[in-house]
C-alpha cells in the first residue's frame, strides 16, 4: 500500500476505514487523552526523522489519517462528547466541555459518531489543503475547530459557535473573564513571561532541528516536508505530551499549562524568520491569541471549541501571510 503523507489525496477504502477505527478509539479514550497519545506518537516521529530515518511515524500516524488530531487524536473525542451530552444524556458529567472522561461506558452510537467525525476529519483536510488562502491556515488545526462547530451546532440544539444568547447577554462577549484553564489565563503579566518563555524554548528547539534536519533534505535522507514539519511540530509534541497531568491530576497537581498553540507558532516563527527573540514575541502574542479564542467560543458555549486550536490555525494564517510579505 502506498502511503500519502498526512493522507493528503488518499481516499482510499483501507484509509477511510482507519480513519472510523481510530475515531472509535479517540471516542472511546476521551478527547483529552486521545491527544496526549497523539503528541506521544509525534514526538516519536520526530525521533525517528531526526535520526534519518523513517518518516511513517510522523506523517501517517501522528500528523495523518490513523491517529492525527483532526481525526482520532481528538476531534472524535470532542464530537462524541458533544453527542453523549446534548442527545443521548448518558455521561455523568453533563458537560459537552468534558474532554477528560473516557466514553468507553456511554453507548456504542457515542463512539460511532466519534468514527464518523473522524472520516470528517480526513475529508475535511483534504478539502481545505486544496483551496487558495485558506490552505495558509494550519489546516489540521482548522479541521479540528469545523468539526467542533458542526458538533455544536448538530447536538447542542443548532447552537451558534459563538455560544448562546443568554450568557453573552448576561456576561457580555468578551469582557467576562476567561473561562477556560483559569488559573493560565488570567493575570496578563504572568501571560508575557510565560509566553515569552515558551516562545523561545520553542524556537530555539526549532533552530536545533534545523541544523539537523537541513543536511538530511540535502542528502535526500528524509524529505523537505518531514523536515520542516519536525522543526515546528517538535515542541508542539513535548507540549501536547505534557497535558498527561491535565488528564490525570486532581487539584492543585491538576493546573498546568496548555501551551502547545505557543511552542507551534514560536517555532513557525522561527522557520520563517530566523531569530528566537521573535519567537518569544510570537510566544507572547500567541497566549493572548488563545485567551480571545477562549473567550470567543469557549466562554459560552456547550460544547468544547478548542481555544488552541483556534489560535494555531489563526496564528498560522497570520505568520505565513507576514512572511510572504516580507
């Protein structure tokens, strides 16, 4: 079988098939922990490239229709969730937010929808990769916010993305403090040194994988695409891997950071511009980019739009229209 990297133009019936598997087990773990294994599988694959070897690990499992984020990795986790709430009530939680909870003992149509929206997902993908200016968007990011609108606006009674009427009335739209991850975004200047910090960890993460990364494209090693998507994704996967004590902590233990939409963009960054005192900037901007995002569409909604997914696929759009202006 012949292997399409990020399974760009395969629709085939075994890939299409994967997708449904993989979507019924990132259903079946949860949302959450869906995506802590799929940073784990990147991270692998970055490993693996790095070392010149095989990009499989990367591009088709990690980034691609088996397990990438925009399909089991956890867009079908946050659409199963958002059907085990707003139609079937079978979740203990109540909360079509709940990216945590593993739906193994909802019902067997939660996971089959995760399935679906999985095969979504890859669909979706292929489509926008295809189309001029949008494809300047993180479109993996991009996929996993569509298919979190159409969750909402399917299983939470045609509900807008941007929330319902009643609580923007009440809180007003942006003003309300951010409801998500409070304790990581609510005091801006903890937010700067954070962001910056991350931002030049990342980029300088970028720099590094670089100067390997640019001797193997030459000697046709591994390929420009694996190459460049290392640079960026490698922190993105240490980041994504960390939200383990997300999923696991309880209290106090349980407040860390979500700071892959930073380390990506910081690294992005990097590759387009060359110095890692950008990328802390870009860190910085790229915190408060995910706090609007939550407060767009997390804030008052039912459901659980991804506010760094928000900012990736927006701040992607961003950096590479700068770049090409430069």
């Amino acid at each position: 079988m012949e292997w399409l990297a990020l399974g760009l133009g395969d629709w085939s019936f075994n890939t299409l098939l994967m997708c449904f598997a993989g979507g019924i087990l990132g259903a079946a773990l949860g949302g959450l922990y869906a995506f802590v294994i799929c940073g784990l599988t990147v991270l692998l694959g970055c490993m693996s490239v790095l070392g010149g070897g095989s990009e499989f690990f990367l591009l088709n499992v990690g980034l691609g229709p088996i397990f990438g984020p925009h399909v089991g990795g956890f867009a079908s986790g946050v659409a199963a969730v958002s059907y085990a709430v707003g139609v079937k009530k079978n979740l203990e939680s109540a909360s079509g937010k709940d990216i945590l909870s593993p739906l193994m003992d909802t019902s067997w149509d939660v996971l089959l929808v995760g399935a679906v929206f999985a095969v979504f997902g890859h669909a979706v993908l292929n489509l926008l990769v295809l189309i001029p200016l949008v494809s300047d968007f993180d479109c993996i990011a991009l996929t996993v916010v569509i298919s979190a609108i159409v969750a909402r606006l399917l299983f939470h009674q045609g509900e807008m993305p941007w929330g319902t009427k009643e609580s923007i009335e009440e809180h007003g739209y942006l003003k309300w403090p951010c409801q998500w991850l409070p304790w990581m975004n609510s005091t801006p200047a903890r937010q700067v040194v954070f962001g910056f910090g991350v931002g030049v960890f990342a980029g300088t993460l970028a720099m590094w994988a670089k100067g390997v990364t640019d001797p193997l494209i030459a000697a046709k090693t591994i390929s420009g695409l694996a190459g460049f998507l290392t640079c960026i994704i490698l922190p993105w996967s240490i980041a994504a891997f960390s939200l383990i004590a997300l999923q696991l902590g309880t209290g106090e233990i349980q407040k860390v950071p979500a700071w892959h939409c930073m380390a990506v963009l910081a690294a992005l960054s990097y590759m387009h511009f060359g110095s890692i005192v950008i990328a802390g900037i870009v860190g910085i901007g790229a915190i408060f980019l995910q706090d609007i995002m939550a407060r767009m569409f997390w804030n008052h909604g039912s459901n659980h739009i991804d506010p760094p997914g928000c900012a990736i696929a927006t701040g992607t759009f961003i950096l590479n229209n700068i770049n090409k202006l430069t």
